[in-house]
DNA sequence: GTCTATAAAAAGATAGAC
DNA sequence: GTCTATCTTTTTATAGAC
C-alpha cells in the first residue's frame, strides 16, 4: 500500500495521490486500506518512515564508498528509480503540498548528509557546492512528469562529477 | 487575486491554495473570484502567464549583467522575495503537484536561461553545473516552509559564486 | 483483515439577484 | 463586477457485515 502510495506522489504529484486513488492502485478497498493506515496523516506518516529507514542506509553507504563520498553521493543523485529515490521524491511531494511532517523529514535527512559529506570536502563552500548540485539533480528529476529530464547521465554526468570534485577536494 | 493565490502557494503549499482560500485572501467572495478567473485552470493559468512575463523581463537583465551573466543568475537564484521569485516557487508548486502545463512553463523558463547563459561558460558540462546550483539553490528556498532555510548567504554565498564561476569560466 | 454502504466535509463550478 | 445560494463531485472517514 505504501508502495502504491508512494508511486502515484511520483508519477502523477500530490493532488493524484487520494486515499482512494491509492486503494485501487494497491488493489484493496478505501475500508480494507483504512484498516492498515488510520487516517492519510497514517498513511503519509508511513512513507516518511520509510524515508528515514532508507537514509540511514544510504549515510552508512556514502561514509564507506570506495571511490570516495563525494563521488558516490552525487552519482547517487541522480534518480536511479530505487527505492530510497523515489521516497525522496515522493516525501518531497508531501512537502510541496504543505505536510510540515514531510518538510521536517527532508531537512533532517540533508543534515545527516551534511554530517556524513563534511569530513571530505575543502570547507562549507565546497559542502554548499556539493550539496546543492545534489539538490538540482533530484529536482530536476522531481519536476520531469511528461517532459524529458534534462539532467545530464552517462558521460556528462561523469564529467560533472569530476569537476564538482576537482572544486570541492580538500 | 494572482498575488493572493500566489502567496498561498508559496506559504502553504498546492494543497491549500484552493478557490476559497484565494478569495477570502483576496478579500472577494467565491463568485467575485470566479467572474474573473472563470475556473481553477484559468487561475493557474493567469499565474504562469505572470511567471512568463516575468521571464522574459530576467532573461532581458542576464544577458547585460555588468558582473557577468552567471554571478547575476546564481545570486538572483536566492529567493529575494522578490516577483519572479514567488511566481517561480509557485509555479513548482502546481508543477509538483501535478500541473502540466506548469511543468511545460518551468521546462521553458530553463532553456531561455540554457540560451542566455551558453555563450558565458566553458561547455556543456559547466553549464550543468551552473544550473543545478541554481536549481539547488531555489529548491531549497521553495521547501523551507517552517524550518530555516540552510542556503548560504552574504559571504557564503559570495564564495559559492566564486567556486562556481571560477569551475566554469570559459 | 477486508469488504460495502454511508456519513461529513471540502472543493470546484453555476445561477441569478443586486 | 460582486454577491449569496445552491449543485455536483471528490475526498476523507466511520459503521458494521462477513
């Protein structure tokens, strides 16, 4: 049901994203779906939970990347359609249509990427640079719906990478 | 009533920006709001109409910067609270909360500034760098809502623009 | 646990008075 | 142009059968 939940906030936003809507698309009832998550607060509430779960692995995967945090962090940027993407998109669905639970949940997930970033980078500028090139990327993949993303893959992201690491190394 | 439904969008999200809420911001009544604006789609339609406008007019100031058009753009992508700034964060809000047609509109608004900003940095690759900060930048502004905001300012942010221009500099 | 039926509220839109 | 009143549809939530 999460999973449902979740794909529609992606695929078609916020206003798409009912109680009802998600029952069909989960394949129960709105009173079989209502059972499991008491209210869609309960329900949003889930997918925010899930969000925190997946950062914490993610933040033990950025600390003890081989080919260094930075690199490892921003190519992950770049929606891949796992499972820890498409939460951040959809929790930051929630957090555009005014869910201060879904806002408050991002900007605690950006600070454990600060923590887990800063040891190796230059100094909070590169960590700004870093960051925020981090961010451009999941919003441009956020924004996408039916136009194509232009957020660069493959070698020009690759190029990106490189130069955003050569400005940001200690 | 575009400057009411606008502040709402951009204080409380696509969720609460409703025709009701627009008209009692706008001090009208439902059917006042309605006379001019005869459905919610034309609302949002006055709304990125605006935003458009607005474009042309930044594009216009880019391209004949003084300091150079990337400084102009990446300091102009913090939310200065200012006309184009609001229309923006709003426009993401309906894009994100579903809207194609905002959608269309932001995709537009990118490639004007691809177009202005090309001739001014090396390549492509520092063009990409150069507009996901930006993108970065207004993402981080646009979900603040009740957390503080953890963009760079004042001198922080005088030393990202340094980072960046100085790694895309033709 | 899952369903149907239904209540209660909210949202978009129409009609017609002023 | 702006208002009130009303209609329709949608959305959330409850009640109770199975």
């Amino acid at each position: 049901m999460l999973d449902a939940f979740e794909a529609i906030l992606v695929a078609d936003g916020e206003r798409a994203a009912t109680m009802d809507a998600t029952a069909r698309a989960a394949g129960v009832s709105k009173g079989g779906l209502l059972y499991h998550f008491a209210s869609k607060d309960a329900l949003e509430g889930g997918l925010i939970q899930r969000l925190a779960g997946l950062v914490d692995a993610d933040v033990e995967a950025i600390v003890s990347a081989p080919d260094g945090p930075v690199r490892y962090f921003l190519r992950s940027s770049v929606m891949a359609d796992d499972p820890l993407d498409r939460a951040i998109v959809a929790v930051s669905r929630l957090a555009q249509g005014g869910s201060d639970a879904a806002s408050r949940a991002l900007h605690e997930m950006r600070q454990r990427w600060v923590d887990a970033l800063s040891p190796h980078v230059r100094d909070t500028t590169a960590l700004d640079l870093v960051l925020l090139v981090s961010d451009g990327l999941y919003f441009n993949n956020a924004l996408g719906g039916d136009a194509a993303a232009p957020v660069p893959t493959g070698a020009a992201l690759d190029a990106l990478i490189d130069l955003v690491q050569e400005a940001s190394r200690p």
